[in-house]
C-alpha cells in the first residue's frame, strides 16, 4: 500500500497550470516540521514536493492553498529518478489525493468553513 498522510505548511503559494496533455496541476512543496532523536524539543523540518492534479488542483489547491497556512496533505509518493554528473538522483514527489485545510475565518470574524473535499 501507498498511502501518505502528512501536515505542514507550504513554503510558498501553489504554482498552477497546465500540462502538455492539457491537465490542470498545483505543485508546492510542504515544511513537515518532525522530531529528531529521542527528546521532543530536537526537531527537523522535511521539505516535501507536492502535486495536485485536475479539479483538485483548479478548485482547491490553486483557489486555497497559501504559504504559511497550515493543512493536511493525503496522497502517494512516486519516484522521481535523475542522473548527475557522477551519480544517480532519486527524489520523490507526493501525489495529492486529498487536502484539509483548517476552518478559515472571515475578516469579519464570522465564521466560514472551508470547502469539504
């Protein structure tokens, strides 16, 4: 099974556009601040490249998504394989299957809920 589940905060807003075969994307890539060793005030932060396809990429992630805001990201990972000089690279992107983002509030401070995906 390949299923990701992960939270964090995007470093900057969602590129979006559309690839050659006409499909609509949003890349961004996601701090996931995780413990480091055994006490729990040693901390990292991973950078995760992310991609959302379709409508979840035109109508959630490219109309939502902003850097800084923290949200829930499910999808799979999938390799990204390249050559350097001297040495093969392997990266992996996650797939975004689905998004959560945290109840938004209103200038007004009326409450508005996010979209439900």
């Amino acid at each position: 099974m390949n299923h990701t589940i992960l939270s964090g905060r995007p470093v900057a807003d969602p590129d979006t556009g559309t690839s050659q075969n006409g499909k609509p994307y949003a890349r961004f890539r996601l701090a996931h601040d995780r413990r480091n060793g055994a006490q729990d005030d040693q901390r990292e932060a991973l950078f995760i490249n992310c991609v959302a396809f379709d409508g979840l990429a035109e109508s959630i992630v490219g109309r939502y998504v902003r850097k800084g805001q923290k949200l829930t990201v499910a999808g799979r990972l999938e390799p990204d394989n390249y050559d350097g000089e001297d040495t093969k690279y392997r990266s992996f992107t996650l797939v975004v299957d689905d998004v959560v983002l945290p109840d938004r509030q209103r200038s007004d401070t009326t409450p508005e809920e996010a979209p439900a995906f």
